[in-house]
C-alpha cells in the first residue's frame, strides 16, 4: 500500500533547522545566546558555538546527512560549496561523527578561482565562509548546507551576502534613529522585508539539449517566429497543463520542506511561461530562499524531464522574465512603515519614509540600475514587455494627491474606501485598492510595499536590496541630522516641512503614466532623468564619487571592493556575448546550413526530375524557394564572416570598458544581422531537415 503523504504543514521546514528547533533543542542559555548573535551583533562564545555545532550536527544525520558544507554566494551570482564528511576515522579503525563550533562558524574554500574583480591575484588561493545564523541551516542531499558570508584572506568581500547583511543593519540604525525622534520609542529594530516573484520557462529537455544556444547560452540566438505567441492572451493564468501542474506540485514540495514560502502559481503572458511567487520573508533570508528557488526549479524540472529557463529573454518576440522585488519596512513592534493607514496625511511616520524612498531612488536611480544590469537583462528593459531602463516611481493616484497637497500646503482628504459594484446581487462587494499596479513602472508603490519590477529572472536579488537599503539608509541619516536637533514640541512642523522640501525637490521621479511611450522617455530627458539601456552605459556610474561616498560612509563596500565589481560587471558582460557569438557561428554554420543544403538538394533534385518528365510544367514555387535559400544563403555568409572577424578584434581590447563597448555596438548588431538572414531562411526550411527544434515545437512542447 502506497504510503500516505504528510500535510504541507507538516511537511513545512521539516528539513530546516529552523528557530522552532533550536528552540526545542538547545539548552536556554546556549538558545538566548544565538538569538543575541542574531538580533545584537555580539560575538558568539566558542563554548556555545560547540554546543550548536553539536546539536546541529546530531538533528542532521537525523535527517540524513553525512556531510556538510558551507554554502556561499561569490561573484558569479550562482551559489558554490565544498562538502565535507562529519566522519572521523579512529585508531582502533572505527570512526565517530564530529563536527565543531570552529568548523560551523568559519570555512576555508579556495577562493583562486572565483570572480575577485581584481582584489586578489589568481595565486592567491586561501579565502573565508562565516556563519551567518540569522538564516537557518537546512539538510539537502545528504548534507547540512549552513549559509555563510564569503571573505578573501585579506578580508574584502567576495559575495553578494555581506554587502547585503551591511546594508540591512544600515538602515535599521538609521530607521531606529528617526522613529525615536517620531515618537516611537519602543521600537529597537527594523527590518527590512521581502517577496521575489520568480518568471521562468518551462520546455521538453529533449528538445532543449537539441538547441546548442539554449544550453550554452540559456537564450535562443537563431529561431523564427512560431505562427501563433501570445497575441490571444490566452496562456495568461490559464488551465495549467497536466506536466506542468505535475511539476509544479514536485517543487512545492521540495521548497516547503527547505522553508520556502511558496505561495502563488500561474501561467505567465508568454507561452510555456510561468511564475513563482512567494510570501515576505526577511530580506537575508528571501535572497537566500531565492536561490534555493532557482537551484530547485530546475533540479525538479530535470527529475520530470523538462527543461527550466531563467535567463531574461529565452525567446525573441515573446516576452521576457524578471523576478519582481516586492520590498517593505518593518518594525519589532509589528508596524509596517509603508503603510499609508486609514488618514495618510496625518501619519507623518509613513511621510518620512516614503520621502525617504523618493529622495533615495531620484539620487542613487543610476546604482538601481546597475544593480540589475546583465547582458540578459539588457534584452528585456524597454522592450514593451518589463519596465524601461529609465528609472522613476508610480505611487498612485491616491499617494501623487496626497503629495501634492504635502508640496502645496493645501488640505488632504483620503477617498476611504470606494465600493465598487459588481452589478451581480449574488456577488460581493468589492473594495478598490489605493493604488493600482502599473507594469510599465520600474519602481512601484502597491499599497504597502514597494515593488522594484527591474530585476532579470536569473539574478541574485542580494544586490539590488543592498543598493536599496543604502540609499534609504543615507535619506534618513539626512532627515536624522536635520531633525536630531529640534525640540520635541516643535517636531511635527520640522517633519512637514522637511517632507515637503523633500518632494518638492525629488518630484521629477515620480511618473504615474505609460512607461512605454516615446513620449515619456523624452520628458524623462526634459526632467534630467537616466535612460542608461546598456550594461556598458550604466555600470561605469557605480565609481561616480556619490556611489562611492555613499557605500563607504555606510560601511558597505570600501572603493576597492567597487572597483572590482566595476570590473567584474564589465568581463562578465564581454564573456557572456562573446560566448553568445561563437555560438551562434557554430550553430548557423553547422545545423541551419545543414538542414538548407539538405532542403536545396531535395528540392533541386525534384526540379530537375519533374522538369525531365514534363519539360513545360511551371514550377515557379520551387525555382522562387530556391532563388532565396541561395540569396539568403550568400547573405548568412557574408554576415557569418562579419560577426566571426569582428569578434576576434573584440577580444583583443585590453580595457573591460572599451571590450564591454565593442561587444554592445559591434558584435550584438552583427549577431542582430545574422539573424534577420538565419530566421528568414529557417522560415522557409520545413522542420525535418532541421537538426534543432523550432520555436513552435519548443513553445508548445509540453501537454
């Protein structure tokens, strides 16, 4: 008899070694002590990190674990660990399983090989994992994986979660700070919060591991365009497909058993596109379950023979994916600070911070946009189907009258709710949101959080969150020297005031309009805003002395570390296109033109008998079919020839920016031509002469 399956809520972080089992495990003093760790910042005794080490280790095996490993987040946006075996031999030629607080707290992976933007030379092998315990320890595979920061030997970060760790204890001081000096005393800690939704594709892996530049590359770089797409709107949270809702309901599973909130399912715009969205956790703690997230989708869809897609534009003329960062404030004492409340313009708490947000984003839009900048993404922003490369904020008709009236001096008055009729007595009465959600808006208030809609599918949202918290950090600090010194009865009319000097100076971000007009994007240059739509536009912004003066006041990266992110970004972005070219050289040359001198062979071969037999019939269709492959033919040549001489050149340039140019300008439009030709070609191409699937067999492959 099959054994009956477990609850999701108990099934729920039953592989985690979540607080609810220290709790129950550890001695109370060693409990209280982690917590102080956690919650304070205070060094953790060795005596209590053996006795966590211990008990950790004893609740692992339980779950089946041999090894362990600290689990990091270099610089290739991936994660990355080194397994090692609790088991220790023993003279008699038994063996004991150990593990010990110095090996839980800190790790020695070969740091030699990780990208280091420069900060340490190749030989320069030795670097360091920290224990980070404010986000659980979990079992997967055998192994107890405990997240941990990632230093190098002289102690410059090389991870995504230190700067991220930084930022979060910068804006909860600075946040504690202001709320004090607002009134709210009992407050002793902020937290920043956290939803990513997650896009992806989901395709047959046997058609995927046909495509040379789906798996190389993780994005087609050839394809004509299936006869249908997703002009109907039809796919759009429709039925899901039996392989699809199976393969859903797989990796539910295996992420509620690792502690991640998954909570809403669907099917996306696009054909075989999907999303993942789940509920806010802490920050730290939702960039970590992020990438278990990705890591776990495409193990799960390995399992059931589907391939997951996460890069930003798999697919030409379809949409593309990102990965919505829905991103609040939260305060220990249950308060969130986004809130607008029931009268907005008497909450001068939820002014300060929403002043705050807007002086921050105005002033730091160009690091925003680096902090989502990939050659993947770069395909996505400002295509009509995620938010432009210009950076602004949609707040709402509700929010833009309730600033209005802060910048004016006039009266407020909240609409409350609206009832809306449904025109159905049978129906509820449904109530209208304060605001509504506008697609087209890279940053968007949604009631009580903000949703930041640039992030590509495949990135690690570490990095935006850290740039996002830094910038609100230093606004508050601002606010903090401007308001410390007032006297408590004369508090209100310095905040009104200060907010309203705030919006009247950062108003030029805030658009509540169409993001996808031409129109805007020329009033966003009227208004002196950024429109930074390439990876080598935006990221030499990151050394601009404000950027740089703004993370070393905070503490979050020195000017070294950013120089090597600057360089870093820019190699990364070089590597991937070029990787792209000779890809697609490889996959024009060898599989079309394969499958075309096949078609032409046949075809001709058809000519020339037909013709013998009937020297007067009017084969128009098949000598006008050939006339093109030919033509398109010589064309593919000439522009395969291009884009393989030119990437030579490419890589010979020596600086990171001039390459990370090259490769932007030249390469993607010789690639961009080559296409035009390959595609056309391919249309006329009848599938079974090609070696690869088409799009309309990968996009509709799954049923």
């Amino acid at each position: 008899m099959e054994e009956l399956k477990k609850p999701a809520s108990e099934e729920f972080g039953s592989l985690v070694f979540s607080d609810k089992v220290m709790k129950e495990r550890l001695p109370k003093d060693v409990y209280k002590a982690v917590h102080k760790t956690i919650d304070e910042g205070t060094t953790l005794d060795k005596n209590v990190a053996n006795t966590v080490a211990a008990v950790m280790k004893e609740w692992a095996i339980e779950h089946g674990a041999t090894h362990f490993t600290h689990w990091f987040q270099p610089m290739t946006g991936l994660t990355a660990e080194k397994h090692d075996s609790f088991l220790t031999p023993q003279a008699d030629g038994t063996a004991i399983m150990e593990f010990s607080g110095k090996e839980l707290i800190k790790g020695e992976p070969d740091a030699s090989s990780f990208p280091s933007g420069g900060l340490r030379a190749t030989f320069e092998a030795r670097g360091y994992t920290a224990w980070d315990p404010s986000s659980p320890a979990f079992v997967k595979d055998g192994s107890l994986y405990i997240p941990t920061a990632f230093i190098s030997y002289g102690g410059e970060v090389l991870d995504k979660k230190t700067p991220l760790l930084r930022s979060i204890d910068a804006l909860d001081t600075e946040a504690v700070k202001i709320l004090h000096i607002l009134g709210d005393k009992d407050v002793k800690h902020v937290d920043t919060t956290l939803g990513s939704e997650q896009e992806y594709f989901l395709i047959d892996k046997e058609k995927y591991m046909k495509r040379k530049d789906l798996v190389m590359c993780g994005r087609t770089l050839i394809g004509a365009p299936a006869p249908k797409g997703q002009e109907m709107s039809d796919h759009y949270f429709g039925v899901l497909k039996p392989r699809v809702s199976d393969y859903m309901h797989a990796l539910d599973d295996e992420l509620w058993k690792l502690g991640v909130p998954a909570k809403t399912k669907h099917n996306e715009v696009a054909p075989s596109q999907h999303e993942l969205a789940p509920m806010f956790e802490i920050a730290n703690v939702a960039a970590d379950h992020n990438q278990l997230t990705m890591e776990m989708m495409k193990r799960v869809a390995d399992k059931k023979g589907i391939a997951c897609l996460l890069h930003e534009k798999p697919f030409e003329g379809i949409n593309g994916s990102g990965k919505h960062n829905n991103w609040s404030i939260a305060t220990d004492t249950g308060i969130n600070l986004l809130d607008p409340g029931k009268n907005p313009a008497e909450n001068l708490r939820f002014q300060v911070f929403l002043a705050a947000i807007i002086k921050a984003v105005d002033e730091y839009a160009d690091l925003l946009r680096i902090s989502v900048a990939s050659a993947g993404n770069d395909h996505r922003l400002g295509a009509n189907e995620a938010p432009p490369a210009i950076i602004s904020i949609f707040v709402g008709d509700d929010v833009e009258k309730l600033l209005d009236a802060i910048e004016s001096g006039a009266a407020y008055t909240t609409t409350g709710k609206v009832r809306m009729g449904t025109g159905a007595h049978v129906l509820p009465e449904i109530f209208k949101d304060n605001t509504d959600r506008n697609r087209t808006s890279p940053f968007a208030f949604t009631g009580n959080k903000f949703e930041f809609r640039m992030p590509g599918s495949s990135l690690s949202v570490a990095t935006p969150n850290t740039v996002l918290n830094t910038a609100v950090s230093e606004e508050l600090s601002q606010f903090y020297e401007e308001l410390k010194d007032v006297p408590e009865d004369g508090v209100k009319d310095a905040v009104r005031a200060l907010v309203q000097k705030t919006v009247k100076e950062h108003k030029r971000i805030i658009f509540n309009g169409n993001g996808y007009t031409d129109e805007w994007v020329a009033e966003a240059e009227k208004r002196g805003l950024y429109n930074l739509k390439s990876v080598p536009d935006a990221v030499p912004h990151m050394l601009d002395e404000k950027n740089v003066d703004l993370f070393e006041k905070h503490h979050i990266y020195t000017k070294a570390e950013l120089e090597s992110r600057y360089e870093i970004y820019l190699d990364n972005y070089a590597k991937e296109v070029h990787i792209e070219s000779l890809a697609m050289q490889e996959m024009v040359r060898k599989d079309l033109m394969e499958g075309m001198i096949g078609y032409m062979h046949d075809l001709s071969s058809e000519l020339v008998e037909k013709k013998t037999v009937m020297p007067d019939l009017d084969c128009t269709f098949e000598e006008d079919t050939l006339k093109k492959l030919t033509m398109l033919s010589n064309k593919m040549g000439s522009a395969l020839e291009k884009l393989k001489t030119d990437t030579i050149e490419a890589e010979k340039v020596a600086d990171n920016l001039a390459k990370g140019k090259e490769y932007h300008e030249v390469i993607l439009a010789d690639m961009d031509a080559l296409r035009k030709e390959a595609d056309a070609a391919e249309a006329l191409v009848p599938d079974q002469y090609l070696p690869y699937p088409t799009y309309a067999q990968m996009l509709f492959s799954l049923r």
